[in-house]
C-alpha cells in the first residue's frame, strides 16, 4: 500500500519516460514523475465522460502534506459538479475575442449555431457572420480577453462601426473580386447583434459569466417602408417593356416582373426551380427559403407567366444561367442596369415584395393573410402547414397579382372594383413578352 509523503516522493526514480505513482490512502491523488526528473503532484477525475487530470503544483514547491490537503480540496469541489482542469484551461488561455470567435465559426461550419426557428444557419448567413467578425469585430477587439469586456467596450466597438473606422477595400479570392467595407449605422447595429450571438455563445461555453452585449441601445435599423405607388408601377412596367424590346437584359427583366407579382425575395426567384412550381395548386413549394420550406399561393397572372416560360424550358431552375446547370446569378448587376438613370433609380427587390404587401392591405386583406402570400415567420403559421392551398389565399393572391399586373400594363382602377379576366390577363402577357422583336423571345401565348 503507498502513501504519498516526502520518502515515497524523493525515492521515486526518474526512467525512460514519464510515470505515475498513485496514492491508495485517497484515490485520484497521484504523484507524476517525468523522464528529466522532475516530479509534480496531481488529482485525477471523470468529467462529461472523460478522464481529466489537473496539476496542483511541482515538488519542492509543494509539499506531499501541502499537497494532499489540495486535493482532498479539489476532490470535493468535484464531487459537487465543478470541473477545476477546464476552468483552468480557459483562465491559463485568457481566451481572446479572436479565439472564441474562431471557435464559434467552427461550430458555425458544422452547423451547430442556430438561427432563425431554431434551424442550422444557411450558407448565405454564414458568409455574412463571417465578414461581419473579419472585418469589424477583430479588427477592432480581436486581441482583448473575452473575460475582461465591459459593456462599455461594446458601445465603443459599435460605435467605430458608426463612424466608418472600420471601412476597407479589400481584395477577395474571386478574379478582380472587391468587398468594400463602409461601415455606418445599419453595419453597427447588425454587427452588435452576431457580436451578442457570440458572446451568449461565450456563456453557455462557461467561458464567461454574462454578456456584455445585453442591454446595449443600438441605433434602430433600417426600416424599409418605401413602396410603390400607382404610378410608379405604371413606370417599372414601362421599363421593363422597353428593356425586353431591345433585348437587355431580358431575363432580368421576367424576374423583376415575376417578383412583382409574387412578392418573393429575390432569392427566392433566383434559385427558383421548377418542380417547386404547382401550377394545379396554384402555389410555389418552395424548399429552402428564408424562412425554410415554405408554400405560396400565386395568382393567375403569375401561373399564366410562369406557364409561358415553362413551354420554353421545363426542367432545372426557372431562371437558367449560361450553362443551364446554374440558376441565374446575375440579377443583382442587371437590375443596377435595368434602373439606372431612371425614376426608380432607388428601388429595391425588397420594395416590390413590400409593395405586394401593401397593396394587399390597401384591397382590405387581414395581415395573416398578407403574411402567408409573402411568407413572414411572425404574424402568423398558416405558410408552414399549408399542403392543399386554402381558396381563399388563392383568391388573394390572385386579386393582387391581378391589380399589379394591370398597374405594370398602364391600367388605372379602383381598388374596389378591378379584377383582370382570364382574356385581359392572357393579353396582357402577351404584350410584355410580344414586345421583343420576332426572333428574339418565347412564343406567343397560345389561346
């Protein structure tokens, strides 16, 4: 039977390589004698299924009486749930902001951070959390130890955000690739939000006992309220007639005018495929929205739009870039193009999804409903249960789609009374997609 005391101690004879002498009078203390001779004292524990040791101190140091009474110490604290190896670990590190934010982007890469209804960030998420911690977060706090952030530096770092200190313009792996970093209100705000999502992060990893970041007042973000008015339609309708007569930008063009008629996000007529288009439902399944699987009802003049590019190209993504493998990813450019040095110079896609919105209001109906036909996680469930398109969604979907569609055509109606009929809908199609010269487009729409 050994004891560990000063004779056990100094009679421990270093070898080959480093060995462990244990204590049978308290079990997990233990004597660690290294291949150089030195010796050291240490506790050996399970924690979370794993064996881990932690080191109380060197002999000579420490002595086996000294250090015995540390470990009966700090096999107490074990026997209450603390693990003392792991809070050392991360006080010996004095993680970094840099550290646990390269920690977070791993787990980020597996997809254990959560987004929005509790579901694995996507891709395009990723990407922004990514540059949002490269090109504001680390460079400003990247080398302070998280455990010594006060609510105060938050403040600073947004702050700086603020005031563009942050800005760059930076060279991407992508050939002539730019990303230019400007900063101001907008940035800081969201970059505060990823930045508390990180230091949470932080607190359920015991790396630090609150967030800094909660309580922060941050400058209130950009509240999209711009939408368009009667006239303006009448105007987006004419440019995207005349951009089809010319034969620029014609593809742009039909994705402009479908995301009108839809109020999708642009991403979502992007990467728009079409076994996701129910044309007997009269809804587009879509899989992978914003919001994740997602189905929405459509009106007539969208079905009717959507059937005439289906006689062209019935398989892949609606909008085929050049190779036809690949939707097409060039919307963002030509929509820069499509409205440049025109009255809607300022739109964006997320004006014609608000505006859709807003017109459905104007015509009398209820926000849910608005906000199945748009597809918003808040207002309401209805979208993430819908299998067999309730008539009435259809029916509002179809008087809205209807009364864009006349708007884009030049019409003038009255909220109340306008509904186009099946012939007035055909022959407005017609007019858009007949404008090109013969040889230019998809054929006439059949009768």
């Amino acid at each position: 039977m050994v004891k560990l005391n000063k004779r056990v101690v100094e009679a421990a004879a270093a070898q080959d390589k480093d060995y462990f002498v244990w204590d049978d009078d308290l079990a997990g203390f233990g004597l660690r004698v290294f291949a150089s001779g030195k010796r050291s004292y240490l506790v050996q524990y399970r924690a979370a299924g794993r064996t881990r040791r932690y080191t109380i101190g060197a002999h000579g140091v420490w002595t086996a009486e000294d250090a015995r009474r540390e470990a009966k110490v700090l096999l107490g604290r074990i026997a209450h749930g603390e693990n003392p190896s792991e809070e050392r670990r991360l006080n010996h590190r004095e993680i970094t902001v840099r550290e646990l934010c390269e920690r977070y982007l791993e787990d980020l890469e597996l997809g254990l951070i959560l987004g929005k209804g509790d579901r694995p960030k996507k891709a395009t998420t990723k990407l922004t959390d990514t540059g949002r911690i490269h090109r504001h977060i680390l460079p400003l706090i990247g080398n302070r130890r998280v455990k010594d952030l006060t609510k105060s530096d938050i403040v600073r770092v947004m702050k700086d955000i603020m005031a563009g200190r942050t800005k760059a313009n930076i060279k991407t792996e992508k050939l002539r690739g730019r990303a230019i970093v400007r900063g101001g209100a907008g940035t800081a705000t969201r970059t505060i939000g990823l930045l508390g999502g990180i230091l949470s992060y932080a607190v359920e990893l015991g790396i630090i006992p609150q967030n800094p970041a909660h309580g922060i007042r941050k400058p209130k973000d950009n509240v999209r309220s711009r939408r368009l008015s009667e006239q303006e339609y009448r105007t987006l309708g004419a440019i995207l007639r005349k951009a089809w007569s010319k034969g620029q930008y014609r593809t742009a063009a039909e994705m402009v005018r479908l995301i009108a008629l839809t109020g999708c996000r642009r991403g979502e007529i992007i990467d728009l495929r079409w076994d996701e288009v129910d044309i007997d439902n009269s809804c587009l399944r879509l899989s992978d929205s914003k919001e994740g699987a997602s189905t929405r009802p459509i009106g007539l003049s969208a079905l009717e739009f959507l059937e005439a590019r289906h006689g062209e190209q019935a398989e892949n993504f609606v909008f085929r870039g050049r190779t036809g493998e690949a939707p097409f990813g060039s919307l963002p450019n030509h929509w820069a193009k499509l409205f440049e040095n025109t009255a809607l110079a300022d739109i964006t896609p997320h004006v014609l999804r608000h505006s859709f919105a807003s017109i459905g209001n104007d015509l009398g109906f209820t926000e849910a409903t608005i906000a199945a036909l748009v597809g918003h996680s808040r207002g309401t469930v209805t979208s993430r249960y819908i299998h067999s398109i309730d008539t009435a969604l259809i029916m509002a979907a179809d008087k809205i789609a209807g009364y864009i569609q006349g708007l884009l055509d030049g019409g003038s109606f009255g909220h109340a009374s306008y509904a186009l009929d099946r012939e007035s809908r055909k022959a407005s199609l017609a007019q858009f997609l007949g404008a090109a010269a013969p040889d230019a487009g998809p054929a006439t729409i059949a009768a």
